[in-house]
C-alpha cells in the first residue's frame, strides 16, 4: 500500500521512503508519522514484497526490519544491492552486536535498535538520503543485453526467455560486472568483491569462471559480445 503525505506541495526528490515491517501497527505508525513529515511511504510487510517494491517505488531510502516473516532481512539487503546503492536504514529489536555487524557487512547503511525516538529516525533517514547518489538509489534492477535478461533483484538469469542456472559464484561474479557494465573492473576488485580479501592474485579464478559464464551465457563463448577482458587488467560487461 502507499501512504503520500498531504503536503500542498507534493513529494519532491529525497521524499520517498519504503518501510518494511511484518508489524502492521508499527508500520501504520510509523507511515502516519513519517507522511506528517513529508515523506512518501510505501509499505510492505513481506521480504518478497519489499523487493517488489524497492523495484517498482524506486524509493530514496528504506527502513528495513530484519525479523520478516518469509525471507531474512539479510537477504532483502542482499537482493536490493545487487542493482541498486539506495540507502538501507535497518529498524530491529536484535540488539546484538553480531547482528548489526551482519547487517553493515551485507549493505546496509545504518542500524537503530528498536525502541527509538521519531526524531532520531527522521534524522538518519535525512543523513541516509543526503550521503546517497540519486542516480543509484533510481537504477533499473533489469537489464537485457541482447538474448540476456539479467533481474539483479531477483538474481535471475535468462536467455532467450529460459532461465540459465548459474552457481554461486558465477552469479557473484556476473553481478559486479553488470553493476559495473559499459567499465572495466580490475582484476583485483573482481577477487576482493567476489572471493574476498586474501584472493588478489588469484588471477586463474577470473578465467575459469568467465570462461564458464561464456558457455553459458554467450552465443559464441570464443567471441564474446557482452563478457569482455582486457588483458592484464580486467573484465567489462556490455549490453
């Protein structure tokens, strides 16, 4: 559902704000108070919904609960980074230090343990907003590159309409080179953001997985026209 704030004005750029709680009181609460401020409030109470709405709401900032009822929030964060930098605020009652570590380390952007103050909320969602690139926060979560139609949100892989199974890893890899598509991304990046610290020179990792992506996912896997390599340097997507 979508609640707009009744301001003559309407809202403006910086105003919309997807709120993701399985708590449906606390959502109506914080949807009242959040339009009295100004804000442009889509709620959802799912993680599946979340995702749906993060995709078609292209929301400034979200204020994610961690504890939803389907999927974990962790995974919400996970599938909202995979195409977009839009500000994630987690809203939890979790106050381990394990949990809001596992929350920074999987992308969100801050942490407010529940109970809390309206006015520091709105506080961090302002600085959320501010710190925030509005060209990422509004990213397309599908991209098609001729046969391909890649759903970062969904973390889905189609060619021709069929679904291409990918592992793991050759989704991570494919995901940073998409994010990244039209530039070159360096050897090292690929390593550190796929396999993680302690993997900058293991360059042969890159060729193995990109060769199996090629099969996969290219008409002619030794003439590639989308997953590209620069010798010595790194690898480019393009559409």
């Amino acid at each position: 559902m979508s609640e707009r704030p009744a301001t003559p004005e309407g809202p403006g750029p910086g105003n919309r704000v997807l709120v993701v709680d399985d708590d449906a009181g606390l959502a109506r609460a914080l949807a009242i108070n959040l339009r009295a401020h100004g804000w442009d409030v889509t709620v959802a109470g799912t993680g599946t919904a979340a995702l749906d709405a993060a995709s078609a709401a292209h929301p400034d900032v979200v204020v994610l609960d961690l504890g939803l009822p389907d999927v974990s929030g962790l995974d919400v964060i996970a599938g909202i980074r995979g195409w977009s930098a839009v500000p994630i605020v987690v809203l939890s009652a979790r106050q381990l230090g394990e949990d809001k570590v596992d929350a920074l380390d999987a992308g969100a952007d801050d942490y407010v343990t529940k109970p809390f103050a309206m006015n520091e909320l709105l506080a961090r969602l302002r600085a959320a907003v501010r710190r925030a690139r509005p060209a990422d926060a509004t990213s397309d979560p599908v991209v098609v590159a001729g046969r391909l139609r890649i759903d970062l949100a969904r973390r889905v892989v189609e060619r021709d309409g069929a679904e291409v199974r990918l592992t793991p890893t050759e989704w991570s890899l494919l995901e940073v080179l998409v994010r990244h598509r039209g530039r070159m991304v360096g050897r090292k990046q690929l390593l550190q953001d796929v396999w993680g610290p302690g993997y900058d020179t293991e360059t042969n990792y890159l060729r193995v997985y990109t060769a199996q992506l090629r099969r996969k996912l290219e008409d002619d896997p030794g003439a590639p026209r989308h997953l590209l390599t620069h010798p010595g340097a790194g690898y480019r997507f393009e559409v």
